[in-house]
C-alpha cells in the first residue's frame, strides 16, 4: 500500500496484510556512510564496493543523500529538493543523479542493495518549494482550501499571529528541538503576521494530515 493509502483510509486489510520482506531487511551486513558531512563523492563510494564485499558487507547505507540546504545547519539535515540527489555527491564535473544510478548499478552489479536514509519532514527555509508556499500564503493566505491545489502551502501548518520565535536567515539554525510557530515575515497575508509550525531546528515541517503533503511525500518515496 502506498503511504497516501495507509495514512488516508486504513483498513484492517492494509494494517494487518503480511507483507514479504526482501533478506536484505533482516540479516544483511550493513555499511552505513554520511558522504556529505565527511567529503566524499559517490564515485568515492563506487570505488570502495569491492572493498567492502570483502569486509562481508551486504548493503551500502547513505545517509541524507537528497539534496539539502546548508551544512550550517545541523549537517544539511533539512531538505532543499526531495527528488534530486544532493549535488556535493558529484565529482568534479559530473551530475549527482547520474552519478547516484551509476553507484546503485555497481552496488547491484556485484550482489550488493542500497539503501538510504532521511526524514521527510523537513523542508529548508531556503529551498525553491518552500519559497513557493510562502508567495503562495502571502497571496491566498493562510487557509488551505483557499490556496491553490498545486500550490506547496498546502504541505505546510500556517497560522495568523506570531510565533515563539522569527524564521532564521538561510544559513542559520534555529533551536534544534523547538516545536513551535515560527514567524514568516516572507509570507505576511493582507498585513496580517503570519507562521508557521516547526518540529525541528525552526524550518518548515510537513503537515501529516495534508493529503498534498502526503501525496508528495508518496512520490519523494517512489523516485528512492
């Protein structure tokens, strides 16, 4: 079932339906590697699979392979572009999506899956999506059945009135662990103040009970 399918209308069928789960899931050995943080390139990773079958890994783990905002704030923990792989993956020269297929097909090639790690809940202040949203509310406001249905407000909780605290700049991190409104001057509607809410480090969050954001979120699933 799809993630729209069990958040949306749960079943006891889809609840409760046995699912086989490929070996990988349950006894693989698994080598886990944050290539951003430490400076390496997919190609790097390509380079080391052989070592790495020999050591008997099965899986290769990326963390946080999507494309992300700045390292300034909190390891880039904070997405830019759900749907592309960060470009700081790429060696000189190269794109990081074709670099990202090649080193799933090398891993693949010699036995091997992949797998990825990251939390699609954060959107970083900065990125193009949320810049959308926030023009978005600024012209619809903050109410979701007044936004447009492709409009990216619709992912987001906004509210009229201020917040605990003010949206960061697009470098900055904000308190790691607040959940709160944070406070969007960039998405002021009708003179009206307006935030919204936060679970981590003050960017944006992706409302669960946003049918949009769960549809999206859907998509980001099946492009990994």
């Amino acid at each position: 079932a799809t993630l729209t399918a069990l958040l949306v209308t749960p079943t006891p069928a889809n609840a409760t339906s046995a699912v086989t789960q490929p070996w990988w899931q349950h006894y693989a050995a698994e080598r886990t590697l944050n290539a951003v943080r430490y400076g390496y390139t997919l190609q790097d990773v390509e380079n080391n699979l052989d070592t790495y079958r020999a050591q008997g890994y099965q899986v290769v783990n990326l963390d946080w392979p999507v494309s992300a905002g700045p390292t300034a704030i909190y390891g880039g923990f904070s997405a830019s572009d759900y749907m592309h792989v960060d470009p700081r993956l790429a060696a000189t020269g190269t794109n990081a999506d074709t670099d990202w297929t090649d080193f799933v097909a090398a891993a693949h090639a010699r036995g091997m899956e992949v797998t990825s790690w990251f939390n699609p809940s954060y959107i970083w202040t900065g990125s193009a999506l949320f810049q959308q949203a926030e023009a978005d509310v600024a012209t619809y406001g903050p109410v979701r059945a007044n936004q447009p249905a492709s409009s990216p407000a619709r992912y987001f909780k906004w509210q009229v009135g201020a917040g605990a605290a003010t949206k960061p700049c697009d470098t900055c991190a904000g308190s790691t662990y607040r959940a709160d409104w944070i406070t969007d001057p960039d998405a002021t509607y009708g003179g009206h103040t307006i935030s919204y809410y936060s679970i981590w480090a003050d960017q944006p969050s992706g409302d669960y009970a946003s049918i949009e954001w769960v549809t999206y979120v859907d998509s980001v699933l099946d492009r990994w």
